[in-house]
C-alpha cells in the first residue's frame, strides 16, 4: 500500500460518527471511494453528503452474523473489490467487574471483538483473490493495558489485537494482506457517553478526559498515514496515555504499580458514587 488513495475502495463500520467518520472524510478526500457501515442510516446520510467522492451507505447491525454475507456482497459489487476494510464500529464500559452483569460482557466481546473477526473472516478470501488488501483494527490503549472500570472491553481490545497480529502472520507475506491495528487513547467522541454500564444502560455522560481527548480529524489522519506505510500497529495517544502503553511493553511491572494505583482510586470513588 502506498500513500496515494485515489480509487482505492474504503469500508468503513462505525462511519457514523467520531473515528468512523473523520476516517470515511479523510479517505474520501485523498480521492478513495468509500463504504460507510453503522446502524443508523440517517447518521451515514449526512456523513455521506459531507464527502467529496463516491460513497455507499451499506448499514447492518455488525453482530447480525446471518446478513454479513449479503453485506459482504453488496460491499464487493459496488466497485468490484474492497481494497481497505477498517473495523471501528465498538463499544465501551464503564462499570466495576465486582458488579457488572454477564450480559454486559457478552454484548461487549461480541460487538468489539467477534464481530469484526467474522466480517474480516467472510471478507478474506475475496480480498486473496483480488491480490491483497489491508485490513485495521481499530483497539485501544486498553486492548495493551489493563484499564480500571473496562474490564469486557479490555479483554474485547486484547483479544482484537491478538487476532489481527495472528492475521497478519498468516497472510501478510503468502497474500499480500495487510494488517493495522491502531491504539487510540482519549479522542474527542462519544465512546464514554454510549459506554456501558454495570446493568448494561447507555452511560449519557462523557469523561473530563474524552472531552479534552485528541481531535478526531487527527486521529484519522495518523490511521491513514498508519495503512499509507503499513506500520503493523500504532499508538495514537498523548502524554500519561501515552507513557503507560510503552511502558506496558518496557517495564510491565512499572506499568501494574501505576495502573494498581490509579484503580484503587477510581474504584473508591466509583463505590462511592463518582464515577466521572
């Protein structure tokens, strides 16, 4: 893959809003055609209008297994090929493991890990048979580091991660397939707002520290920079984000006594009814 975009076709999930949608915007503008995958139409619409180039608007729900094929189809007739696929549609948590209900983890590990493997899975062999492509895997500093009140959703992002590295191993030098995954940390979305409770409720509020998080629009552009020089994986965040993912991989056990301290103090306020 090269950094010239111009007439690669682009599927994006999640492309309604936030990552999803500054991606399609910033693809779409280096001249790719683009896919634009979410739930809700409407809200692919006006992403849509807002692009300089062809788009599709395909919505699915991506944890209906049974209408992926049919999907996979209309992605591939519109140009004849996927050249890119980005799996961003997720789902975030914010609940203690002491509480949270089973149900909140199944819907987590199957939105954020099991469906992108099985779209990325139907999808491969035609990305074989047309030669090579390049698949990303939108994760996160908690799919590296263990991050208090994420539990499902860390083990969602570890577990994306693992399968992607694996991927690539397979397919990068036999197939010509290759494979990104990004590690965003706080980016400016509403990932903490549509989070997860410990019931499963929709959160509706955001952090202090999504809310003062990194532009979307830059985030993009660090992605498409990312797939442009086939960098197998890249953390897009800033300061004590930042520091704590490399120091995962540096000095884990630097990276625990942080982490050790920093949830002792959330969960205490999370217990008593600060979970901000």
């Amino acid at each position: 893959m090269t950094d010239d975009f111009r007439g690669k076709i682009v599927w994006i999930t999640g492309a309604s809003s936030g990552i999803g949608a500054a991606l399609a915007k910033g693809f779409g503008a280096a001249g790719s055609h683009i896919i634009l995958s979410g739930r809700r139409t409407e809200a692919l619409e006006q992403v849509a209008a807002e692009l300089s180039t062809d788009s599709m608007i395909l919505p699915f729900e991506t944890t209906d297994y049974d209408a992926l094929p049919a999907a996979i189809e209309a992605a591939r007739n519109w140009k004849g090929k996927v050249d890119i696929l980005v799996n961003n549609a997720g789902i975030s948590q914010r609940s203690l493991a002491l509480d949270t209900h089973p149900d909140v983890h199944h819907k987590i590990i199957n939105v954020d890990l099991l469906a992108p493997i099985w779209l990325t899975q139907l999808l491969l062999p035609h990305m074989i048979a047309a030669d090579g492509g390049h698949i990303v895997g939108i994760s996160s500093v908690a799919g590296r580091v263990g991050v208090p009140l994420r539990t499902a959703y860390c083990a969602a992002k570890h577990g994306l991660i693992g399968y992607m590295d694996a991927l690539r191993a397979e397919t990068e030098k036999l197939h010509n397939i290759r494979v990104t995954n990004i590690l965003p940390g706080s980016i400016r979305t509403n990932v903490s707002r549509n989070a997860l409770t410990r019931d499963g409720d929709s959160r509706g509020k955001s952090d202090a520290v999504i809310d003062n998080g990194m532009e979307p629009a830059e985030c993009a552009r660090q992605i498409r920079d990312a797939v442009a020089h086939n960098i197998p994986e890249l953390i897009i965040a800033e300061g004590p984000e930042l520091m704590i993912a490399q120091l995962r991989q540096s000095d884990p056990e630097q990276c625990f006594a942080m982490t050790g301290a920093m949830g002792a103090q959330i969960a205490e306020k999370y217990e008593a009814g600060d979970d901000d």
